[in-house]
C-alpha cells in the first residue's frame, strides 16, 4: 500500500511541476518542437517495440492504437511546423513556379491541416503534452511488452518492417484471429460468422488475407485437424432467403469451421453469431506517416525540406488511398530529382482538378460509388484512361503484364487491358 501511494504522489509531483514551468515560462518555437521531436522518438521505440510482438491482449492493444494515433499526430504536426515555409520560397523558385501556382482542390476529405484558429506553436505543445501523458501512463506497457512473442527480427530500416506487417490494422488483426481460434463448449453444432463491414477499399478483403498467412491461423485449420475457413466475399447486398440457403448448405462442413462475411452494407451484421468488425479508413495523419516512410525509405527526410514539402502536397493527392501510396512512393523513391517530384505533384494536382470539374469527386470516391473513374496520362494528356472497377482475377487469367503506374506516368505499350499492381503491403 505504501509503494502504491508513493508512486501515485511521485507522479503527481512531475505532473505538478510540469505544469507549473508551462504556465511560468513561455517557450519558443525551437524549444517546443525540440522537445516534441525528442518525445515521439521515445513513443516510437515503444510502436516499433510492438510491431515485432504477437501481442493477443486487446487491452494493450488498445492502448498501444491510442499512443500510435498521437505519435502520428505528432508527427503530422511537426512535419507542418518543419516544412509549411517551403510553401512560398519554392512558389516563387522557377522549377516550382508552374506546380505549386495551381491552386488547390478542396474536396479532400481525408485532408487535415493544422487547425487555422490554432497557433503553430500551440498545436505542438498540446501534442506534446498529449504524448507525455501518455507514455508515463505507458511504463506498465512497456515491461508487459517483453513477455510477448517476437514475430521476426527488426530491419535494417521502418520501411522494409511495414512491408512485412498491415498497417495500422494490428489490433482489427488480432480479433479476427481470436475469432477464428475461439473453440465453442462441446456440444455446440451452430457454425460461427464474423461479419467485417467497411468502406469500399478500406481493406477488409486485405485483412482476411494477411490473417490467413499467420501461422497460428494456418496450423489451426490445416488438413491433420479437417477444419475449414470460409471466406464469403459480398459485391452487394444480400437477402435474409439467400443467406439461409447459403448458411443451410454450409451446415455440413466439419467441426470447428468458420465463416468470415465481407461487405460495405450494415445489413450483413445481423447474420453474425459473434459482434461485427467494423473498419474506417485509416487517419490522414497516419496516412502520412506510412507515406512519408516508403518514400523516403532509408533517406532522413529532415535532410530534404523541400522533397519533404512536395511529399505532404502529393499524399494529399491521394486522398488516402493506400494503393496510390505504394505505387507512387515507390516511383518517388526511384526518382529521387526535385524535378521530376515537381512535375508529379503538378500532374496529379491537375488531373484531381479535372475529375472533380466534370464528374464531381475524386476518382476513389467515384469508384466506390460504383461508378467509372477516368484518368489522364502524364506523358500524353490528350489519352484518357477509363477505371470501371477493380477486381482479382485467376492466375490462369492471360493479362498483360502491365502496371497502372506506367500506364499513368509511362508509356502503355500498346495493350487494352490494364491491372493494377498488387502491393507490397498488406494494406488499403
């Protein structure tokens, strides 16, 4: 009892006399974003920490997505604070004077800029006062994380460990394979569904998939123990009479089986047995921090202001769209030439203006809207190209082997048909 109420007061007494220098002394820019640069890399050993354990409890996990939405706040905020001066001097430098005079398009949603009430130097003591709190409320966390798995060893850069994970989704990850290896009382015959309910291209297919590849989940229902996965992939809605006729004639699979339903309709939640999973698009503060991170790859982008500056202008572009990240960070990071990042951000700035003048939204809103989306080439921008939809197809399937990326920015080569690469990372 006597620890315990020594520790309570001990924390009480920094938490007092942090407030108390805030409140007496007014720090300067430098001072705040000094500090705030030094206490996300300590929130950053404690995500990265975590990104290589098979963490299974949903509390840490929790808490773990709490310090993970502040650190990329944070560091969505510093990034504004470091790089907004870039704004003016490179509009008025002669490479840049064509692709930042284009005024900006304002229908990004997941756009988020600093608050304009807010003072710059506000928004980053409010984060690092946010982020303080939260790794002194985190010291338990990080002894509990050391009793955890490992899931494969750390590599030489963040970069090549986010190719080897889905973003963002670790604890959507963990429920899904909890739900899977949960065994029901002896007796019970019912087959268990888990419904996942989102957003067009919000990743529930990708989700499905990256659970599949874990080895807990692929041990569980290999051949030796007869059980069976199936994964029910819905386009539209589905009436109470066919989903009975669909249940019925899976009544006769093995014990222990499962069944996962994806759709971005809400009415396929009262088919579950188990509570539905419902997933949103990532933050755009965590947007940028997954695009910053594959643009740049092993490069320090506080050593490169102005490529930092245009990468913030191109991820809004994308309007979150993690299949637009991984083909276009992957080309930036190929061509590393402030030029050519130049002529990018001016094209695709371009191309937004157009689609939203004549068809009203961003192309991934309109394809999620069921609608075509229509795209101009770089090279030509006479050629227009039409999405209609995106799908799989089987291996066997004869496709060229054409990327969209070329297709926008290089040359087409002559075919008709088109598929888009397939990412790296497990994450859209």
């Amino acid at each position: 009892m006597e620890t315990l109420v020594s520790a309570v007061l001990g924390e009480l007494a920094i938490r007092s006399i942090n407030f108390f220098i805030r409140s007496t002394f007014k720090p300067t820019s430098p001072d705040v974003e000094d500090r705030l640069r030094r206490i996300l890399l300590r929130a950053q050993v404690i995500v990265d920490e975590a990104m290589e354990r098979q963490i299974t409890n949903q509390t840490v996990l929790q808490q773990l997505h709490m310090l993970r939405d502040a650190m990329h706040r944070g560091y969505y905020i510093l990034d504004t604070f470091r790089y907004q001066s870039h704004n003016n001097e490179e509009a008025k430098g002669q490479v840049l004077s064509h692709s930042l005079s284009l005024s900006k398009v304002n229908f990004l949603q997941g756009m988020c800029l600093p608050r304009k009430n807010t003072p710059i130097l506000e928004q980053l003591q409010k984060s690092f006062d946010d982020l303080s709190s939260m790794i002194l409320d985190a010291q338990e966390l990080v002894v509990f994380l050391t009793s955890y798995p490992r899931l494969y060893r750390q590599p030489y850069s963040m970069h090549l460990l986010l190719g080897n994970c889905m973003f963002g989704r670790q604890m959507e990850s963990e429920l899904v394979i909890n739900f899977l290896l949960h065994t029901r009382f002896y007796g019970s015959k019912e087959l268990e569904v888990l419904p996942i309910v989102g957003p067009g291209l919000v990743g529930k297919s990708t989700l499905v998939a990256h659970v599949c590849e874990d080895e807990r989940v692929r041990d569980h229902f290999s051949e030796s123990y007869r059980r069976l996965l199936v994964v029910v992939e819905l386009v539209g809605d589905l009436n109470k009479d066919a989903w009975n006729r669909l249940y019925s004639a899976m009544q006769h699979v093995p014990s222990g089986s499962k069944v996962i339903v994806t759709s971005r309709s809400d009415k396929i939640t009262k088919f579950g047995t188990t509570q539905a999973l419902r997933m949103k698009y990532v933050s755009c503060e965590a947007y940028w921090y997954f695009f910053k991170t594959l643009t740049f790859g092993s490069t320090d982008p506080e050593t490169h202001p102005r490529f930092a500056h245009l990468a913030m202008e191109i991820a809004e572009m994308l309007n979150g769209c993690f299949i637009g990240a991984n083909m276009t960070s992957c080309m930036l990071r190929d061509n590393f030439d402030i030029r050519f990042w130049c002529k990018v951000l001016a094209f695709l700035r371009g191309l937004m203006q157009k689609h939203v003048s004549r068809f009203g939204g961003h192309p991934l809103e309109v394809i999620n809207q069921n609608r075509p989306a229509h795209l101009w080439r770089m090279a030509a921008p006479s050629e227009r190209l039409v999405l209609y939809h995106l799908y799989q197809h089987p291996s066997q399937e004869e496709v060229p082997e054409i990327k969209i990326l070329d297709m926008l920015f290089g040359s087409p080569g002559g075919a008709k048909r088109k598929r888009s690469k397939k990412s790296r990372v497990m994450v859209c």
